[in-house]
C-alpha cells in the first residue's frame, strides 16, 4: 500500500445515480477516463462516480472542479469540448 496520499489537479464527476446511470451517466465516465488514460493525465486528473445529484430532469449531469463547470445533458460531444475547455486550456494557462 502506497503511503503517498495523491490528490489530482481537477476532478470530474459523473453522476450515476438511476436517471443519470440510465441516460449515458456510467459510459460518460469511461469516456473521461479513456481521455484521461490516453492524453497521458493520470494522477492529474480524477473521475469520480457520485450518487445522485439531485438534478434528474438534466440527466446525465457532469461537473468538473475546481472550475465548478456543471454541465447537463452531457453527451460525448459535450463531454469533449468541456473536456478540453476546463481540463487542456486550463492546464495551458497553468503552465
């Protein structure tokens, strides 16, 4: 067992409660962690599978922190271009 506790730079959650679960919540969160594995971003960058968020009429529900940036109806498309604006453009603008 590791004794480092890492803690990434952002983290994407995924809400996967029954709604959200049953409208393309479970494949979205796959998709961010096939994105993350691919660009190279482990450690850095975390999903996370919450339980329901209490936003069902929106569902599938994601939310990227620390930007707070919640996003309803995600689809990949959406997922993507969220992706790429509050993950790639702000580790930009980091370096």
């Amino acid at each position: 067992m590791s004794s480092r506790f890492d803690i990434p730079e952002k983290v994407i959650y995924v809400c996967t409660g029954s709604k959200c679960k049953k409208k393309g919540g479970k494949d979205l969160g796959k998709f961010f962690r096939g994105l993350i594995k691919e660009l190279g971003l482990k450690g850095q960058v975390e999903v996370v599978k919450t339980d329901c968020t209490d936003r069902c009429d929106f569902a599938p529900v994601t939310c990227i922190q620390p930007a707070n940036a919640w996003m309803p109806y995600t689809d990949e498309r959406k997922a993507k271009e969220a992706f790429e604006q509050h993950v790639l453009s702000a580790r930009k603008e980091d370096q």
